[in-house]
C-alpha cells in the first residue's frame, strides 16, 4: 500500500519534470514551455523550446552570456528579487520574440545596463527595472527597445532627468512610465520630449520642488499624471505648472492623481499648503502688513526722539531747578501710571494671543503694541505740556518740591536726568 502510493507520487514527480532532466526541488513547473522556479542561485538550463522562464526570489546574482542563449522563441523573462548586479552584453541576445523582460527588485546598476544589455529586443514591451540601484538614465539603453509600451522604473537612485535621459525618437510607442520613487530633484522641459504616446506618467514620491510645465504640456494623450508627494515649492515660479494642472484636471477625461490635495513642502505664503491653491494673489504674501510694521516701528522712533527733544527744550526754557524738578517728577509718576497700564494691555494681548501664534497674528499684536504706547507717549508729552502752562512759572513749584520729595525718595537709581538737576 505504502509502496504502491510512492510510487505514484514518483512517477507525478517524474511527469512534472518529465523532458526536463535536472529540474530542482524549488520549481513549480519545468515543462517544454514554461519553467517557474524560485530560490535559485543561478539559471538553470532551460529547453530551447521554453516561452516563459520565471526564475523568482532568489539569490542569482549574474546572467551569463550562454545561460539562455537557446531560447529563440521565449517570450516571458522574470528574474525578479534576485541579487542581479552584472549583466553581460549577450544576456539577452537572440530573443527576437521577447515581449516582457522583468528585472525588478535586483541589485543592477547604470554600469549593468550600458553596454548594450537591452539593445536587440525589437518586439520588447514591458521592461520592469524597479527596485534597482539605478542613479541615472541615458538614451543608449533603450536604443534598441522600439516597440516598449510599459517602462518601469520607480524605486531606483535617479536624481536628475535632463534631455539625453531617454531617447528622442526611440521610445515612440511608450505608453507608460513609472519613476516614482526616486531621489529626483530637476526635470528638464525635454525629459519626455520623445514620448509622443505616453498615457500614464508617475513621478510621485521623489524630491520635486518644481518642474517646467512644458515637461508635460506637449504629452497629447497623456490621460493619468501623479505629481504627489514631492518636496513642491509653492512659490510664484510653480504657477506655470500649476496653470497647467488646473485645467488638465478640469478635462473628464483625464486624472491628477490626488490632484487637490498634493501638499506643498514649503510656500512664501505660510497660507498655501496645496500646490492647486497657488495664485498669482497668494504666490507671496501680501505686502501690506509688513509695511505697516515698518512704518509703525519708523514712527515709534520718531515719537521718542520729538518726546525726547520736547522734554529737553521744555527743561532748557524753564531754567529754574524746581521747576525742572517738578516736571520730572509729574512725568516719572504718569510714566510709571502708564507702564502699569500698558503692562496690564499687554497681558491682555497676550492672553488673547496665546492659542493663536501664526506669524501674521503676532504681527498684528506688534502694531498694536505699539500703537497703543504711541498714544500713551503722546498723552504723557501733552500732560508734560499742560502742568507747565498751568505752573506758568508762579511761585509755587517750591512748595510742591518740599512736599514731594520725601515722600518719593525710594532705593531707585537716579536717572541721568535726575542726577544732572541735582
Ligand atoms: C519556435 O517556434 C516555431 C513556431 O512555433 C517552431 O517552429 C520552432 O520549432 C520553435 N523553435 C524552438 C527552438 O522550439
Ligand atoms: C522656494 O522658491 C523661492 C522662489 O524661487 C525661493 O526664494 C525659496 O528659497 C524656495 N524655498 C525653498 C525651501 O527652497
Ligand atoms: C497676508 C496677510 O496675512 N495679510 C493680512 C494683512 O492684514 C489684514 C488685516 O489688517 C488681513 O486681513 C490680511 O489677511
């Protein structure tokens, strides 16, 4: 009974890899067409007659020349998440008919890929280069991939794409492209000049702070666009773009992935937070309060130095020491009345403020700050005024100098003024 089911198990293991002399323990099917392994440290030897190789999650590490050389009519090549770094220039020579190439989730490099790795796949269509450790493109890679619809290439090192980044007459049928998720900063208004067919274009999730609208303008059939998640500037020079989007996301037929809320990473205007709510108006701040801060702080100087100059002319014309005296001290104890008052208003202001700290609100309590000592200087210069006309340099300020001035002696220091009267 034991033997007899052995047996039949044997003889299912020999059907599955039946013309298949050396099919390994990690493969799902070795057949005349399709051989699905995994965990695989270097190619097998496939039939010639193969049309899809998949050798998956494992740990190859190079293709060389002669590892599939036989396979003229494959059409189907994965060798994702393996630790390819090396490819050579005849890895995939002789496969006129294949259409889907996936090297994701490898280790391969530019220096893997020049060379011509990828030059003789003129029925080539999907090319999966994601999750590599590519950090830059140029057009001599997909010299000879003319009929490639999908291009992947999103979780690599790419930093910059300029005019030379992809070919400008050989990627014509290209339908999709994805670059997401790369370290890309600057995006020439050439980058996808040669894409006259592009559809889709993912460029989320890399360091964009601005890009050229021109870079997306001319892309007719270009239908789904995902800008999200980049490190987007929201400052005047982004509102060429932004124009664009706005009305590529007004046409039905066509999507902005995330289009409203694509966050800004930093704005002029602390206000903006997304790209699509630039303006012309918003771009910058407004202007206006900052001009009254100036001004205000212009005035304020201003106020003390006429205060400064009344109190020292209104002090020369009187001449005589008590008066000086008198005037002194009347206005030592409405500026300490006032320094009181203002304290109080400001603790006020700043209960007030304290939930709300945007910079434009503490502005604001600034102005009103210092408006309101403005006031209070202006109604102490006038009080100054008015005890002195009303003294009209009579006979009392004597009196009042003997009165006053034990009462407020205290361990204050003299003021300059003060020590120069005495
Ligand atoms: C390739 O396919 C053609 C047409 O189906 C067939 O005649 C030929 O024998 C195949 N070549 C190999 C090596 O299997
Ligand atoms: C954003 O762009 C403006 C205008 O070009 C520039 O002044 C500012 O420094 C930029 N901000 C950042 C964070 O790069
Ligand atoms: C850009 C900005 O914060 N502008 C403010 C200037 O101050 C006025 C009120 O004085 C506000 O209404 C504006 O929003």
């Amino acid at each position: 009974m034991t033997s007899t089911l052995l047996m039949l198990l044997l003889s299912i293991k020999a059907q599955s890899v039946s013309c298949f002399p050396s099919c390994p323990a990690s493969c799902m099917l070795c057949s005349e067409e399709a051989v699905i392994c995994q965990r695989l440290t270097s190619i097998i030897a496939a039939p010639q007659t193969t049309l899809v190789l998949l050798l998956t999650e494992g740990s190859i590490s190079t293709v060389q020349p002669a590892a599939l050389s036989d396979l003229s009519n494959i059409t189907v090549i994965s060798l994702s998440h393996n630790r390819i770094s090396a490819l050579d220039q005849n890895s995939f020579r002789n496969m006129p008919l294949l259409q889907t190439l996936l090297l994701d989730h490898n280790w391969l490099t530019l220096q893997a890929l020049e060379g011509g790795v990828l030059t003789n796949l003129p029925l080539l269509e999907v090319l999966a280069l994601g999750n590599n450790r590519i950090h830059t493109i140029n057009s001599d890679l997909f010299k000879g991939t003319t009929s490639l619809r999908i291009l992947r290439l999103e979780g690599n090192q790419i930093t910059r794409l300029d005019s030379g980044s992809f070919p400008l007459t050989g990627l014509r049928v290209l339908e999709s492209l994805d670059l997401s998720d790369n370290f890309i900063e600057n995006l020439d208004k050439n980058s996808f000049r040669g894409f006259i067919s592009l559809k889709t274009l993912d460029l989320s999730r890399n360091r964009l702070q601005s890009a050229p609208q021109e870079a997306f303008s001319y892309l007719t059939w270009l239908d789904t666009l995902n800008l999200d998640l980049n490190s987007w500037n929201c400052s005047c020079q982004l509102l060429d773009l932004v124009a664009f989007l706005s009305s590529f996301i007004q046409q039905p037929d066509k999507t902005l992935y995330n289009g409203r809320r694509m966050v800004c990473a930093s704005a002029d205007n602390p206000a903006v937070t997304t790209v699509l709510e630039l303006t012309e108006a918003n771009c910058v701040p407004s202007n206006q309060n900052i001009t009254v801060r100036v001004d205000s702080k212009g005035s304020i100087t201003a106020q003390l130095y006429t205060r400064d100059l009344a109190i020292t002319g209104v002090v020369c014309f009187a001449g005589g020491v008590g008066l000086t005296l008198l005037i002194v001290l009347i206005y030592n104890k409405t500026s300490k009345k006032k320094k009181q008052r203002t304290q109080l208003n400001r603790e006020d202001i700043k209960e007030e403020a304290s939930s709300t700290v945007t910079p434009q609100n503490r502005n604001h309590i600034d102005v009103a700050e210092k408006r309101k000592s403005m006031e209070n200087t202006a109604s102490t210069a006038a009080l100054i005024q008015q005890e002195y006309m009303s003294e009209g340099g009579g006979s009392s300020p004597k009196r009042k100098l003997r009165l006053v001035i034990p009462e407020k002696a205290t361990n204050r220091p003299l003021t300059a003024l003060e020590r120069k009267i005495r």
